[in-house]
C-alpha cells in the first residue's frame, strides 16, 4: 500500500525555547523570513504528498491561521503592484488545506502519534518533526517513501552523531542491507553513556506501518515519563521489519536556541539577497 499521508507532529510544550514559546509555538519561529512549519510542509509536498494531519495543542493555533488567505493583505499589495509578493502569498495559502487533531495532553511523542490514529486509519504514513529541518537535493522523506515502496515495513531516518551527543537522541542497533540502509535489529531511547548500543541517532522522520497504533497502546511511559514513539518501535519490531536510513543533506535541530540560530546563519548565508553583507558582517565579528 502506497503512503498517502503525512503527519505533522506539533504539539509538544517548546521548554527549551522558553520564555518565547509561552505565547509563540516554536514552530512559528523564523528561518530568516519563513516559519520553521513552512519548510516541513514544503518537504512533504515536494515528496509528492498532500494529505497532511497536523497534531497540535492549546495555543498553536498561529500554525494553521498561517496557512489561511489574507484577502485585504492580497488586495494590498495588488494595488501597490508588487506582484512577487504578492504570488507568493497566493502559494502559501494554496499550498495545504490542514486538518488538525489535538493532542490535549503532553504525554509524549508516541502518544501525538497515537492522536492521529482516527485520521490515518489503517494505512501506512509518513510522520515528521518539524523541529528536525532537513536541507537536502532530494526530500528526505521522498528517499524514505521508496525505500518503503521497496522493502516494506517502517522505515526511520538516522544520522550518526558524535559519541557525547548519543544521550539526547533516540539511538538504534541496525545491520547494514545496503549502501546507508540498515535494518534495525534494537532501539533506545536516550541511552545512558554505559548502555550506547552505536551512533545512530534517530532524526524526526519516518514512514510507519499502522501496526504502530497497537503497538504505542501497549507501550508504558519511558523516559522523562512519556510514552514514547522508540519505545514503541521497539514492540513494532519484534513483529515487523523496521529499516533506517541514512540519509544525505544538512540536518539541524532547531528545537534549542543554538540550534535554531546555526539553522538561520546557515539559511541566510545561501541567500542571494542577504549572504553578501552579512559575510561581510561576520567576517567583522570575528576581528
Ligand atoms: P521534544 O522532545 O522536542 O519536546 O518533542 P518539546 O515539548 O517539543 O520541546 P522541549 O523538549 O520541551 O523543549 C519532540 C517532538 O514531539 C512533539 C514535539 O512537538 C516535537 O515535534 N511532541 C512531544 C508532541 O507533539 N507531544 C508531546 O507530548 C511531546
């Protein structure tokens, strides 16, 4: 069965971007001039898919009024002529039409996932975190659709990531099946520094079997409390194949403020319009 749809995955609390996430969901933060949601849900279109879901809480409505039509901010800039804006505008509200399902507690990202059950049904779907910006020639979930069009079962994308960093990410033990795909024989969730089973953290995207709902039912909360989506992974494997993938492109994590701001630097300095100062700019900084 092909992968009709995508799930958006933005519910959770934002604690590391506080103070600014108590009225801003963290995923209206910009890249230089568009929202860290916007780039997600650019990734899934492009990947060939438009049935999205997005999961969310109190206060993230900012999120879907973002992708609605402003008629008298169209009219306005018709009349001034500025055409370019103007189109893009257009696009923006065009792009999606966005069904929602609330997540009204923050038990943790398996049970977002598990909101979303009703809307997905039983049918295999892609899920994103939109705190995981992934820059790349071809979409990483585009990649990730044909290895599951290929090999079936639940597909996760992973990065290898410095042995210091291994405790802030979910971490698998997988053998290799070909060039950067692995199936994936264990999974766990922020390992302790003694218990790191390899450097292959997971990143915020994956395609899931609907075998996922039943096995996030049964699953207990983990760590920091929360039913996680590792967690549940690791039931969904003793029944079905899960595979990951390491895929190509920059990857940044732009849930913390560091993160957040290497991800603009590194936007800005690919843009036309604004690398040339700011270099110039940087290059003052540092003396
Ligand atoms: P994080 O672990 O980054 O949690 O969630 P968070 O709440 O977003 O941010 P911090 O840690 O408090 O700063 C990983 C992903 O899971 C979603 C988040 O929106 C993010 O996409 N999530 C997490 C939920 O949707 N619901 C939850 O209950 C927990």
């Amino acid at each position: 069965m092909r992968v009709r749809k995508a799930v958006i995955i933005a519910a959770g609390k934002g604690t590391r971007f506080l103070p600014v996430t108590r009225s801003l969901p963290k995923e209206m933060l910009p890249l230089v001039d568009r929202p860290i949601i916007q780039y997600v849900v650019e990734e899934v279109l492009t990947s060939g898919l438009s049935h999205i879901i997005m999961v969310t809480s109190r206060g993230k409505s900012l999120m879907e009024d973002y992708f609605d039509r402003i008629p008298e901010l169209e009219l306005f800039l018709e009349q001034k002529g500025d055409g370019e804006r103007l189109e893009e505008m257009r696009r923006l509200s065009d792009m999606i039409g966005i069904h929602t399902v609330r997540q009204k507690e923050q038990l943790g990202l398996g049970h977002a996932v598990l909101t979303a059950r009703d809307a997905v049904g039983d049918e295999p779907f892609a899920v994103l975190l939109p705190d995981d910006l992934i820059d790349g020639e071809t979409p990483c979930l585009a990649r990730m659709m044909a290895i599951y069009e290929r090999y079936g079962g639940s597909v996760i994308a992973v990065q290898r990531v410095r042995d210091e960093d291994t405790r802030r990410y979910g971490i698998v033990t997988a053998e290799m099946v070909a060039e950067k795909l692995y199936r994936v024989t264990g999974l766990v969730e922020k390992p302790a520094a003694e218990d790191v089973p390899s450097r292959l953290a997971i990143v915020g995207r994956y395609i899931l079997s609907p075998q996922i709902f039943d096995a996030i039912s049964v699953t207990p909360p983990g760590k920091a409390g929360e039913i996680q989506l590792t967690d549940a992974l690791e039931i969904l494997l003793q029944k079905e194949a899960v595979y990951a993938f390491e895929f190509d492109g920059d990857w940044y994590d732009t849930g913390t403020p560091l993160g957040w701001l290497r991800a603009n630097l590194a936007f800005a300095l690919k843009r036309p319009d604004i690398a040339p100062e700011l270099e110039e700019y940087l290059k003052g900084m540092n003396g």
